[in-house]
C-alpha cells in the first residue's frame, strides 16, 4: 500500500547536529519502498489561493502561521503501517521535528490510472482507423519529444507532419493492432512497452504491414494522460517479409 509521509518541520529547531537525508533516502531507495519525494520550498515562498463567491484570493505565505510547516514530502510503499511508520521514525528530520504518515485512498480493481491510459491507447487506434491526424495528435502533449527511424520531433507541429506523412501514404483505412501493451505507472508518469502491427493498403497499391516496438511515456496532465515521449521502432515491415 501507498503512504504518503509529510516531513515537517519545525522553524525554532536548532538542525545543526541533524543527520544527513541523504543516507535514507538511498537504503528505502535501494529497497524499493520509497518511490519517490522531494524537498519543498520555505513557506515564505508559498502562496495561498482561497475562492470566495467567484473571485480569487490570492495571498502570499501559507494558509496558516504556525512554526511548523511541512518541508518536503515522500511516498513510500509499504505493506503495513507500521512499516511505513518505521521508515518514517529513521528519517533524520524526525529527531527535530514531525513526520505525518498517511495512506493513499485506497483504489479498487486495476492500477491507478491504468484504464485511462488503455483508452488512451484505444483512441489513438481509432483516431488512426479513421484517418484523423486532428484526434491522434490530440492523444499527445504539447511538448512531445518523439522518435522514428534517427528523426527527432519535438512538440505536436512537427509530429503533425509525421502523422500526415503515414496517412497519406495509405488509402482507406489505416488498421493498428496492439499485439502487445504493458505499462507501469508512479503517480502522475507513466511508461508503456508495447508491440504494435500497422496494416493497410498503400498509394501505389501495395500492402502496409509493419509490426513495430513502441516505448511510450505518459504524463498526467490534470483531468486526463497524454503522451510525452514516444519511441518507435520497426521489428519487421512488409518488404523484409518480401
């Protein structure tokens, strides 16, 4: 299960004699039970947004005075939580000032974030059946950084002129088979394997059936994912089976 543990601090505390953080984070690092944290900036740096009858209240500062504040944050994977307690007792910030331990709210049947990114991938196989290069591009962040055959494209202007190139290269429907689509995710990235066969029927009248290895990074941009690095190569084409 998932914990997130807030590391607070304390602003009258003498850390002088603190421990370094350094040597924590790399023995739960090591053991796969934290997967991931970060140092925050001071609370002089914070800014609290309130909305009250429509308008926003923006104040600088944060949302309480109080001389403790939460410094930085880790996410742990633990089997109990009394494990997640435990690692949170050894880090050196513990000795000077606090550490909340909070599970994640628990989420039933498949992955987080697992079913989005499959109809993800399910629309990019529609949007390409269709032949739209509006809606495939959709499927991708604004700043994609994507990979084919040595050519480089960032952002989704030049990878329009890739897609467009791919339909127009074909007539009538462009058929994309996922063969294979695994994918893990940590919180708000993504990273998909998947092996891919493209079939159709070109311009000149010969068959399209290319099977390609397709490494895919999705980012959780707010309501939904999006691709924001794609790498594709080709395993085998039609005119090596020629």
């Amino acid at each position: 299960m998932k914990y997130m543990l807030l590391v607070c601090g304390d602003d009258t505390a003498d850390s002088s004699g603190m421990a370094p953080v350094e040597p924590w984070v790399e023995d739960l690092g090591d053991r796969n039970v934290r997967l991931h944290g970060h140092r925050l900036a001071l609370p002089a740096d914070a800014v609290t947004v309130r909305v009250r009858g429509g308008e926003v209240l923006r104040t600088d500062g944060p949302f309480a005075e109080t001389k403790e504040y939460v410094a930085g944050f880790d996410i742990l994977e633990c089997d109990t939580l009394e494990e997640a307690v435990e690692a949170a007792a050894k880090h050196p910030v513990a000795t000077i000032g606090a550490m909340e331990v909070r599970p994640f709210w628990p989420m039933d049947g498949e992955e987080e974030g697992e079913p989005e990114i499959r109809a993800l991938d399910a629309e990019l196989t529609e949007a390409l059946r269709e032949r739209d290069a509006d809606r495939v591009l959709a499927c991708y962040a604004p700043d994609v950084t994507a990979f084919k055959g040595g050519t480089e494209r960032h952002g989704t202007a030049a990878l329009r002129k890739a897609v467009e190139d791919v339909l127009s290269d074909v007539t009538g429907p462009l058929t994309r088979e996922v063969l294979e689509f695994r994918v893990h995710i940590d919180e708000s990235i993504a990273f998909g394997n998947a092996l891919v066969r493209l079939r159709g029927t070109r311009t000149d009248g010969g068959p399209l059936n290319d099977v390609l290895r397709v490494t895919t990074g999705y980012r959780n941009a707010g309501p939904r994912w999006q691709i924001v690095h794609e790498h594709v190569s080709t395993e085998t084409s039609t005119e090596e089976r020629s």
